[in-house]
C-alpha cells in the first residue's frame, strides 16, 4: 500500500475547524469586551466632566447670589444641593480653594457588589486610571476663587466594568459550547463522505480497480467523485491492456522459445548425434588401421557428449516438457529432484504441494512453472542456500463481513542464503516473475532477511471453473 512522508501529527479535521472557530470566538469575544470597556471609561468620563461642570455652574451661582444679597454665608459652598440631583454610587464631589485645601467634599456609598478578581482589577486601573479627578474652575467676577473636583471611586468604576464583562462571559459560556457542537456536527455531516472517498482510495491502492464512488451533495465533492471514477476507470482499462499486452508478450516469448528448442533439437542435436556416431566409426577403423587417432576419436567423442549434455540443459531451460506433457505437479517434483541430483547434497531442496493441480489451466500452470524455476535457480546459484522450500497450496474462499474472498492458488519458495538482491540477478528476475504474475490478475511479495533468508509468495485468483479440490498435503524431498 502507499504510504507517504508524515510531517505533521495527525488530527481531525472537524476537530482543528472547531478549535479554529473557538479561537476566532475568543478574539471576537476580547474584542467586544475591549470596547465594552473603553465604551464603558468614554461614557463615565463624559458623565464626570458633565457633574464637574453642573458643580462649577452651581459654585459660581451660589457665589453670586451671596454677592447680590450682600451677605457672607458661612455655608459655602453649599454641595448638597448639588448632590441631591447628581449624586450616584461611588461619585464623590468636591471644592478646593485657592489655597489647594479641600474646603468640602460629599460621596456617595458603594454598592455592594462583589469583589472583581485581583488580575481584572490592576488590569483595569493600568489601562483606565479610574480614580483620577476631573476638575473646573470656579471664578467670581474674572478671578479665580476655587477649584470643582468631581471623580469616581476607583472601585466602584472596577466593579462596575467587571459586571458588565462578567455578563459577556456568562453568554460567552453558554454560546460558546453550543456553538462548537452545532459547528462540529456540521462539519462531521460535511465531511462524512471523505470516509467513502478514502476507502475508495484504499481500494485502489489494494489493486481493486472496480472501487467507484457514490454521488455527493456538494459540488466539490461531486467533482472529485467524477475525477476519482474517471481515473478508476481509466486506470482499469489501461491495466487490463498491459496484462494483456503482458500475456501476449509472454506467449510469444514462449513460443519462440519453443520454436528455437525445436531448432536447435532438430538441427544442432541431430548433428551432434552425426558427430558422434562418426566418431565412434572412425574410431573402430582406426583400433586396425591407426592405433595413433584413438586418442583424438575419444576427445572427440567426449567433446560430443559434453555438447549433448549442454544442448539437452539448454532445451529444459526454453522449453520444460513436463509442464505441457506431465502436468504441473510432475514437473515441479522433477524440477526439485533435478536440483537435488545436480546440487549434490551441498543445498537441499524440498516441495509440498497439493493432489489435483492439473486442472489448473495451461497459461497458470507454465507461469507457476516458470517462476519456480527461477526462484530455485536464484536461491541455489546466487543466494548459496542451504535449503530451500517449495510450496503450492490451494486457498480455500473465506466469507468476511458478507464479502466472499475467492479462491486462489498460492505459490511460496523459501531459502537460507545470504541477504541481498539476488532474485533480480539471473534470467527472467523479480520484475519478469512480477509482470507473468499480474498478467494472471495475482500479486507478488518479496521480502528479504536482514541478514540470511528470503521469501517469494505468488497468489493467483482461481475462476470458480478452475478451482482445485484440496486434499491432503504431502512432502517429498
């Protein structure tokens, strides 16, 4: 199966879209309470500056009237008539005289509010200045007679803005959660086709071309469905050309190779065979008339049979004639004990194989060959094994999930050698045995020890008309 390069942990998407929303909620949210809070100090400080001017007014009429009725009041300034009309929680009003003295100074009670937490409330008065005085000048006739000072108690103003965040985060508290759900389930109802468009993906990575989408709601999906299908499609019919290009080729190889095996048996055997009883002619001539070419009639004679021998390994490598004459079981036993008998006891070579494989038909059973063949030749000229396994089993259809699994015939060679690439280093190699294998819609798995040992496994599909009765297993050495 594919893989690719991780780079970053794997997470949900629904679930990094709900924290996305969360943190835009949570800057919308500081925002809006920023405001809050500026709005809130703005109105505050224009509702102080209005009382300062009120008081200041109020001073200067009250110095007036005590001018115009000539008489000196010891009661000034008078702030209560002031404070019945303005006076708030928290407010405090004041008159300074000239001197810099607070000569009267009226505040209101606080509310009994609950205490802001420790962090709001130095952030608040770092940010505000809550408690700083606003102040206008009383004059009488031109000239300064003294100061209006008007401010807030620092605490009621913290209490009073924590009230009003307090309110935001309550709703806060409560749309928030609401929120990320509704948005989860959407995005969960949204995505809920990924799941099909992913396992179609695994399909195709599994090599089932047949895998096709289902129609989408949403426009961007249904335009990668059509693209999904058209390229699943594509990608079958490309691969159904190839495989049979791939048995055509296959068939055309071994057609020459059988045509070249006649040649070279009729022609090149048939004059070895000339050469030889020749030989053995002029030697029968030459033990009377020359005793002295005896020596070059059997250097001859031997040269011939070397040659046969040689012709006649030659002619089982291009053209077996068990696979099409015996059946694939004989020939595979021949194959082994062929190897057994040449080895010499240095690599010992064992099959276990399964009664009834000669109805497999002919182009199964010669790739089956073939590459048995040359996965035996690699592990005992390239791999110096020891021992080597040749299994051929039939699988019978497994039922999972309601999914039927069908029938298939499975081909493993297992050796000893030494580690690296020798599959792929003599005759047809890893990718011709690869490109027989998936020209029979079967797969090929290869995998190498890290220090001794190798295994091949080849699995074929079976057509329910090419299936093979099991029976028992026997092993032959």
């Amino acid at each position: 199966m594919w893989t690719f390069p991780k780079r970053f942990p794997k997470s949900d998407l629904k679930y990094r879209l709900t924290l996305r929303v969360i943190a835009l909620s949570a800057f919308c949210f500081a925002s809006i309470a920023a405001y809050f809070l500026f709005d809130t100090d703005r109105s505050m400080r224009a509702g102080i500056e209005k009382i300062a001017d009120i008081t200041a007014k109020t001073l200067e009429l009250q110095q007036n009237q005590l001018q115009w009725m000539n008489n000196a009041r010891p009661g000034f300034p008078d702030l209560d008539t002031i404070a019945t009309s303005v006076m708030t929680p928290g407010l405090c009003i004041a008159y300074r005289g000239t001197s810099g003295e607070m000569l009267q100074r009226l505040c209101g009670g606080a509310r009994d509010d609950a205490e802001p937490p420790r962090a709001f409330a130095l952030l608040y008065r770092n940010l505000f200045d809550p408690g700083r005085e606003v102040v206008r000048q009383v004059a009488f006739r031109g000239a300064k007679v003294g100061e209006a000072v008007v401010w807030m108690d620092e605490g009621v103003l913290t209490a009073e803005a924590w009230r009003g965040v307090g309110r935001l985060i309550a709703v806060l508290s409560i749309t928030l959660p609401l929120l990320c759900a509704l948005i989860y389930a959407a995005l969960a109802r949204v995505l809920r086709p990924t799941q099909s468009i992913r396992l179609g993906l695994e399909r195709i990575a599994a090599n089932d071309l047949s895998a096709r989408l289902p129609p989408f709601d949403l426009a961007e999906l249904s335009a990668i469905r059509d693209v999904f299908n058209h390229l699943a499609e594509r990608l079958g019919t490309t691969l159904a050309e190839r495989n049979e290009l791939t048995r055509r080729l296959i068939a055309l190889q071994d057609d020459e190779r059988r045509h070249l095996a006649r040649e070279l048996h009729d022609e090149f055997g048939q004059s070895l065979a000339a050469i030889r009883a020749l030989a053995a002619s002029i030697r029968q001539s030459a033990a009377q008339d020359c005793p002295a070419l005896l020596t070059e009639c059997d250097s001859i004679a031997r040269t011939a049979t070397h040659m046969m021998e040689t012709l006649r390994g030659a002619l089982f490598r291009l053209r077996p004639p068990d696979v099409e004459e015996l059946g694939l079981t004989a020939s595979l036993r021949g194959l082994v004990a062929g190897w057994n008998s040449r080895c010499g006891g240095r690599t010992r070579f064992d099959i276990e194989l399964s009664h009834g494989l000669e109805g497999l038909p002919t182009s199964i059973g010669v790739s089956l060959y073939r590459i048995a063949q040359e996965a035996l030749t690699n592990a005992a000229k390239h791999a110096e094994a020891t021992r080597v396994g040749l299994h051929l089993a039939v699988r019978e259809p497994q039922t999972t999930s309601g999914e039927g699994v069908a029938r298939a015939i499975e081909l493993s060679v297992e050796d000893d050698g030494r580690a690296g690439d020798h599959v792929v280093k003599s005759g047809m190699g890893l990718l011709g045995m690869r490109e027989r294998v998936e020209s029979l819609g079967g797969r090929l798995d290869f995998e190498a020890g890290r220090e001794r040992g190798a295994a091949l496994l080849v699995v074929i599909p079976l057509a329910p008309a090419n299936a093979v009765a099991p029976s028992r297993m026997e092993c032959l050495a």
